[in-house]
C-alpha cells in the first residue's frame, strides 16, 4: 500500500502540480460563492451525484458509470435553466476581480459614511419618510437598475434627505450609493419572487431583498408605515432597531468592500475560507487521483501523414512517393485520453534536397508528439525520393470550348491575350508538355461577341512562376449565320 503510494508521490509532474492547483482554485471560488445561496442545496445534489459517478468509474461499475453520463449530458442543459441568475452573477464577480478602482476611499471615509447613512436613516425613521437606500458592493449593478437620473454627488445628510423629502419627484426610487459618492436616485430596482415567509411587506422591501438576492449590494428600507429600519442582505431581510446597529453593519460592510491593506491581497485570501480551501484541494486531489493519475505505460500503433516540408519552389518531388508513415507510441493511458490523432504528423524536411534519387532516415524529432508520450518506432525508417529542379518554359494557351452558340449565331474567330505563359515544369516533365489549357467555356451563353477572363489549368506537377496566378482575355468574335435563297425550278 505504502509503495503504490510512494509510487504516485514520485510520479508527480510539475503539470500536475499546476493542474490540481487550478482546479482547487476553481473549486474553492465555487464552494465560497455557493455557500450562501438558496441554490446551493441544488449544487450539493449535483455534486453528491458526482461523487456517485466517480466512485462508479474507479470500481468499474460499467451499468452506473453509462446511465449517470447520459444524465449528466442532460443535465448539462438544465443547470443553465437552474443557474441561469447564479451563473451570471458569478462570471460577473469573477470579472469584478481585474477592476481596480483609482482611489478607494480611506478607512476614515468608510467610517463617516457610514455613520451619515445610519443617522439620515435615523431621521427618516422617526419622521416616518419612506426611503429605499442601495449601497454597492463589488458587483455592477447597471443590468439590475432601471430608469432614475445621475447624480454623482459627495454624500450628506442633506442630500440624502432632499432626495426622500415625499414634495421630492424622486423619493419614491431607490437611492444608489457608491462609496461616499451619491451615484443614482429616483432609481426602480428588480422584485424579489419569494416573498412568502415575510408578512406585510410594502413595494420597498420586497424591490430591496429583489436586488439584494441578485448582487452582492446591500439595501436599506425606511417604512413609512411603521417607521422601522430594515437591512437586505443576500437571500436575509432582517429589522434593525437602533441608528448604532445599523452603522456598525455599513461600516463591516465597507471593511469587506475596501479592506485595509496590511497585508498583501493574496495573503489574506489564504487566510479567508479555510474549510472551504481545504475541502477543494482534497476533492481536486481524488479528481486528479482517478482521472489525471498517470500509471502503467501503454502502447499504440497510429498512422499518420507524412508532409514535405521547407521545399523550394524551384524542386520537384517526383512520384511516387510516401504519404502515410506508422508509428508506435507508449505513454500513460490518459495522455492518450487527451491526445488529438489530427496533430501527428511527420515532418520531412527537405530543405537540403539534391539533385536526383537520395534516402532519408526518419527520425523522432520529426514527429510532433507531446512530452508526456515517447516514440518507439517510426515505419518505414526510411523514404527514398527523386528530386529534380524545376525550369522556366513558355507554353502556349489552347482555348477549349464546349457545345455550339445559340440559333443563328456562329464563331467568326477565337483570341487570346497574352498568348503565350510562363510556367515552371520539371525537368523530366518538359518534352510532354505542349500548351496550357483554359476551363471549358460554355458556347451557349453567348449572344454576341464578348470577352472573358477563363481559369487556366495547368498540367499535372507544373506550377506558375509566379504565386498569384497570371490572368488571361478570351475574346469570342460572334456573327449571324449566312443566309440561303433556295434554287426554283
């Protein structure tokens, strides 16, 4: 037991180091984000399921193993119905990752805006004005938001209170706040669905725990009804019954939002959600164990194309020649899961070619195949080819036609501009090379004499001097068919 173990600590490459690495990571941004969702009881089915398919595979039970991938094929489609919302938010907070703002405010800031906050809601509270504050998170919230008018003003009291006076036009919106800077106001915020476990919720709170179940914001609710505070956050929506409870949750919330840097970020990530660390780098360890696990070594035969590479423009290689090589190759059984047949090839170089029959030796830097794979033997281990130069010639141009010209209408003359090409041909080749000819041209189509420019075609193993093919003016004369008086007797 000990020496398999020894066995898979040694056979550890720093790929796989990297690959558990990122998996983890991936694991453990995945377990934080669905910690605190009502989804996550949807994400722990998935995953027990997982867990099931995976336990199948590694005691190869084959019935399982079939039935639980054609569910997961399915399922595949209906996590994007699922977690469609999840899913967006998430990527969305993934992106929020690489935005760093110019100035966050300073830790004094926070303090004092959110002490603001708590005593204009305060005031609000005791005078019963309906209010219905937002303040961002680290998610965007322009998809959420609909309607309202910028502002961007520095926070105060004053304002706030302007904005909630009932004479106001915008006190029945919501106000967007953005660290100590009032962004939006008169704003109209999403509906929560799920409402059933609160009772004698007004518009306000359901539009506030709507957007608080979507991002990463909290809001805050001022009833004019009852004069209460209340404080949406997540999937919660919970009563606060002092200014001070209040100011103590907003300034939590600009600490989270805008820590203080007194150690480096990604030290404090390593220290935040340990569990939830540990559990995705034991789960990407097993991941890697049963399906990254690279053991015993396997052998297998593939056949592959040869290309003739780095050849001049000026050399013929004559036919017949090799176009298919076999090799055999042996790696670990899931290198070869992860092998795309499409990318093998022999790369015969021959930009050292000479004149005539010569021999060339494959050999294994000639075969792309990745580190992890070895090559055991290449056949055939050697090609014979006969090169020969290519020479200029100046053919003439042969203009082919086919059927016969409408009713009445016969060729008069038949021209070509320029009559002659010049062409590249090997030297071998060259006695049995006569003309070049242009693609057939349909005779019916014409009406009257007109000009066209045809494809040329060349002879097989000729080529044109030149790389973008020369063009050429077919000019089909066309005339009436002569009239005949029949002879009386």
């Amino acid at each position: 037991m000990m020496d398999n173990i020894w066995n898979v600590f040694y056979s550890l490459r720093i790929q796989d180091i990297f690959d558990i690495a990122i998996i983890s990571v991936m694991l453990s941004v995945l377990l934080v984000w669905f910690r605190d969702r009502a989804s996550r009881f949807v994400f722990v089915g998935i995953s027990l399921l997982g867990i099931v398919y995976i336990l199948a595979r590694f005691f190869q039970l084959y019935l399982t193993t079939i039935v639980l991938q054609g569910f997961f094929a399915i399922l595949l489609f209906v996590l994007v119905v699922i977690f469609q919302e999840d899913l967006r938010r998430f990527f969305e907070y993934i992106a929020s990752w690489g935005i760093m703002k110019k100035s966050a405010p300073s830790a004094t800031a926070n303090k004092g805006s959110a002490e603001i906050i708590a005593r204009t809601v305060a005031n609000l509270a005791r005078r019963k004005i309906g209010a219905l504050i937002v303040i961002q998170g680290i998610e965007p919230l322009d998809r959420h938001l609909r309607g309202g008018n910028a502002l961007d003003g520095a926070l105060s009291q004053p304002l706030l209170e302007s904005i909630f006076d009932p004479h106001s036009a915008g006190h029945d919106g919501a106000v967007l706040i953005d660290g100590n800077r009032v962004v939006r106001f008169g704003c109209h915020l999403p509906l929560s669905p799920d409402v059933g476990q609160y009772t004698n919720l007004g518009l306000r709170h359901t539009a506030a725990r709507g957007l608080s179940e979507r991002s990463d914001a909290i809001c805050i609710v001022v009833s004019e009804e009852r004069g209460t505070i209340s404080l949406a956050r997540g999937e919660h929506l919970e009563e606060i019954a002092t200014a001070a409870g209040l100011e103590t949750v907003l300034e939590s919330f600009y600490a989270q939002k805008n820590p203080a840097k007194t150690t480096h970020p990604f030290y404090r990530w390593l220290k935040e959600n340990t569990r939830e660390k540990v559990v995705a780098i034991l789960f990407a360890c097993v991941l890697w164990f049963i399906f990254g696990y690279q053991g015993a070594s396997i052998r297998r035969d593939f056949v592959i194309p040869i290309e003739y590479v780095n050849l001049s423009p000026r050399w013929f290689i004559e036919s017949p020649r090799e176009t298919k090589a076999r090799i055999i190759l042996s790696g670990p059984f899931q290198a070869f899961r992860l092998l795309d047949q499409a990318t093998l090839k022999v790369a015969l170089d021959l930009s050292q070619v000479e004149n005539g029959k010569q021999e060339i030796t494959l050999t294994r830097d000639m075969v792309n195949v990745p580190s992890n794979i070895s090559l055991v033997e290449i056949k055939p281990s050697r090609i014979r080819i006969t090169a020969s130069p290519l020479v200029s010639m100046q053919l003439p141009v042969e203009v082919v036609t086919e059927n016969v010209p409408p009713p009445g209408l016969v060729v008069q003359r038949i021209t070509v501009s320029p009559p002659f090409i010049r062409v590249l041909a090997p030297r071998t080749l060259r006695q049995n090379i006569t003309r070049i000819r242009t693609e057939p041209i349909d005779l019916r189509s014409f009406n009257g004499t007109r000009t066209i420019s045809p494809k040329l075609v060349l002879p097989a193993d000729v080529q044109f001097e030149t790389p973008r093919p020369p063009s050429v003016s077919v000019t089909v004369r066309m005339g009436r068919t002569p009239f005949r008086r029949g002879t009386q007797n």
